[in-house]
C-alpha cells in the first residue's frame, strides 16, 4: 500500500512469498534472490550492530536499513527468522537442492551465525539460551526477552542450518567446502548452533 512506498518488509516473506510458493513457484524464488542478492549489504548490517554473519534489515529498498523508528529497525531481529522460514518453506515445497547450493545455504547460514550469536546461555535460566532485548512481529513492544516467535524460529532455523550443512557435506561436496569457507563455519560454530537450539528458552507455562 501507500505507507510502504515501495519498501521490502518482512512481510514479502510471511504474507506474500506463501501465496506465490503454490501458485507460482517461480516468483516465489525471485522474492529468495533479492534477499540473496543484498546479502553483503546484511553482512555489513550485522558489523553495524556489532554481530557477526548476517542481519537483514526491517525495511529496505535497496539492501540498507531504511527504518525511521530506532528501537524498531534496531531490535527486530525475527527478520532473520523470516527469511530463514520462507527459504525452509520454498525448499520443502519444490525440493529445489540446486538452490540450497547455490544460494539458500550461503543465506541460511550468515543468518544462522548472527542468531547465534545474538543470545547467549543465561545462568539465572538455567543456562537455557535467551534471545534478550527485540522486538516481537507485533512491532509494538520493542524491548522485551525471549520473544516466543523469535526463540521458536531461531531454534528451528538453527536445526534446518545443521540439516542444510549435512545435505551439502553428502551432495555437494565441493560447494559445501566453499561456502564453510566464505561464512567462516568451523566446529565450534555447529556445535554452538546445536547447543543454542537444544537449549533454546521457550517461555511455555503449563499451569498459565
């Protein structure tokens, strides 16, 4: 509408890209390719916020944050969980590996690394791992802990990277060895991911 004027949201990949994924697969993969395509201006987003790997912005028109609204643009981190989910759902849908290869994993993995790394293992939780100060995808509380939608995601993204580096590692060798290269994976960045989502706090009360 008007108030987006021509800006990308996380909405291309929640509300647009699912509708497109079975009505016309192709559009769907071309909405992945922008995001491919500003994946270093994410990589320089997340050295801006002092992470590593890579953060997509809330609002974008050419790859860089566009956001007016600070303690939002700033503390949406489920952007990156957005765009893990579209990239998991459009490879459960089509089965499309060449894509994986070529560019989903590049995608799945910066992302991954920043999520990883944007929580840490929290005593006083009992070491679960917490996703503190965001700002859910309701957009109106910008500074809470352990957003269910954002720790819910991360978990299961951080489970599809480490399912994506096993498919790679068994079908494509050689692009897996680039890519662990370029996105400085090593074995204590896996077994981060792992323990992260294997421990991931999620705030369920049975008796509420």
């Amino acid at each position: 509408g008007i108030w987006y004027a021509g800006h990308t949201f996380w909405d291309t990949e929640i509300f647009m890209l699912p509708m497109f994924l079975y009505s016309d697969p192709k559009v769907a993969k071309n909405l992945l390719m922008f995001r491919y395509n500003k994946l270093d201006k994410a990589r320089e987003r997340a050295k801006q916020m002092d992470h590593v790997g890579a953060l997509f912005p809330w609002n974008t028109t050419d790859g860089e944050e566009s956001g007016h609204v600070f303690e939002i643009a700033t503390a949406q981190y489920h952007i990156n969980n957005d765009i893990f989910y579209s990239i998991y759902r459009y490879y459960e849908t089509t089965g499309d590996h060449q894509f994986m290869a070529d560019y989903g994993a590049e995608i799945l993995f910066e992302i991954s690394r920043c999520m990883a790394h944007r929580g840490a293992f929290i005593p006083l939780r009992n070491n679960k791992f917490c996703i503190n100060v965001v700002c859910g995808p309701d957009e109106y509380s910008p500074v809470v802990d352990n957003n269910m939608y954002t720790n819910y995601l991360t978990r299961k993204q951080l489970y599809f990277a480490l399912e994506i580096c096993e498919l790679l590692k068994g079908r494509y060798p050689e692009k897996y060895k680039v890519l662990y290269e370029k996105c400085s994976l090593s074995p204590e960045e896996l077994d981060l991911w792992k323990r992260a989502a294997d421990n991931m706090y999620i705030g369920y009360n049975k008796e509420l």
